[in-house]
C-alpha cells in the first residue's frame, strides 16, 4: 500500500435487510488505493451482497458508501462504472453471442461512451486502429490473442472467466472487484489467473471475494471474515486466519 495508506472506498454502518433476515449487519470498512483487500466467510455471510452495496446494485437499508470522499450512496451501477468501480460476478458475465474480440471492444465502448450508444456506432469503430490496439494489447495480457475470434459461447469456463476479467480491465478501473473469480475452475486454472492478476496488484485497488483461501493468500495485503453480515476480523491476512473468533465461526475450531 505504500507508505501512506489512501482510503479510496469506505462504507460506514451499512445495513441491508431482506425481510426479517439481515444480510449485512452494520459493516464498516475502508478499502485502500493500491491494495488487494480479500474478503471470506461462510456460505451466506453477505459477501455478496456487501459487494452489490459498494457497486450500487443494492441500497443499503442503513448506512453510507463513499468513493474517494465522495458519498455514492444509491447511485446506478452504471454511474458507478463510470466512475471506475467496475465488478465482476461469481456467474461470468460475457455475451455468448459474440466474439472474444467483439466482446472487449463492447465492454471498452461501454466505459468510454457510459454504457450507452448506437450499436452502429460500436460495429463501425470496432476496427479502427486506436480500439484494436488496445484490444490487442489487452488479450496479450491475458493469453487471448489466439482466442480473438472465438465465439464466448464455445470457451471453457476458465477462458471465459479470463474473458470476463480482461473485460473488466480494459476499462482501466480505480477499483476492479472480482466475486469468486475462481468458482468451478481447475488448480492450473486458478493459477493461470493468479499469475495475470499478481503483477497488476500494486497499481490497482481490487476487492476479492473467495472461497479458496490458500489461492486466495497468494493474492491479498489484507484479509476481512464476514460471518452473520458482520466483520468479525480484518487485518494481515496469516493474523487474521488464526484469530479466535475466525477459528470458531471459520473453522468451527473452538
């Protein structure tokens, strides 16, 4: 994080209730510029829906959400892409119907244009230069140059996961979070993708949520338990694994 930590996402008291169930119980939690925060907890602990609070897909029923000392708190997703909060989702997320090539030129468009124009607009600038350069260099990155005309729809689920993550980073985000980015991929799967996310973990800010906590360990500056809606433990992540209150409601350790 540097050696001054820049608070870029904070989220003071925030509550969302389903019903009688509360899914996220009063969470407060600052994210730093530059850092690889990793979230954890059991099954239905309200990572996700923590995640769909900071991206404005929900309102929290109580509390605020604030992006770079501004308060974003009920703002569309889209506004929030266009700030630079961009997502990706524990079900991938790229349209089936279009090429690897196709699919990084939307999601580039999207970001310049704010999510909406003419798709005349979009097929008739797909090829020009300045697009194609940065498609290129993006799918080098990610080792999807030879998947440029592929059809999404006929990609593994570790490409497409690949696919979606390249999506998200071409639009050059402030802060990219991933949401089980590696749910039902293989260990040389995972590693291909930890390998491409690692080096870019120092000049990007990225909020990740997963359950494969030692893939998840080669990854974070900083580890957060949410159990019940509530963070019980936040902090370097080996220290964070062994506190009590994490071995108990985690590990079921008593």
């Amino acid at each position: 994080m540097g050696n001054v930590a820049i608070e870029i996402i904070k989220a003071v008291n925030v509550t969302k209730k389903f019903g009688d169930f509360i899914a996220v119980n009063d969470v407060s939690l600052s994210i730093y510029q530059h850092e690889t925060l990793g979230m954890i907890g059991p099954n239905g602990a309200g990572k996700t829906t923590f995640s769909n609070i900071i991206t404005g897909f929900f309102p929290p029923d109580e509390g605020s959400v604030h992006f770079e000392g501004g308060k974003i708190t009920g703002t569309s997703p889209e506004k929030i892409v266009a700030m630079g909060i961009v997502r990706t989702f524990q079900l991938v997320r790229v349209f089936d119907n279009l090429k690897v090539y196709e699919n990084m030129g939307l999601s580039y468009f999207r970001k310049k244009y704010g999510g909406s124009f003419p798709v005349r607009m979009f097929t008739s600038k797909l090829d020009s230069p300045g697009i194609r350069e940065k498609v290129d260099e993006i799918l080098k990155v990610f080792a999807l140059e030879r998947l440029a005309n592929e059809y999404a729809g006929n990609m593994s689920l570790g490409n497409k996961k690949k696919l979606e993550i390249a999506m998200a980073f071409i639009t050059d985000p402030k802060v990219l979070t991933l949401d089980e980015p590696f749910a039902g991929l293989s260990d040389r799967e995972i590693d291909e993708i930890i390998a491409i996310i690692k080096p870019h973990g120092k000049n990007k800010t990225i909020f990740l949520i997963e359950h494969k906590i030692s893939k998840l360990l080669q990854l974070v500056d900083r580890l957060v338990v949410l159990h019940e809606g509530r963070v019980v433990a936040s902090g370097g992540p080996e220290e964070t694994l062994q506190d009590p209150e994490v071995r108990r409601v985690y590990w079921k350790i008593k």
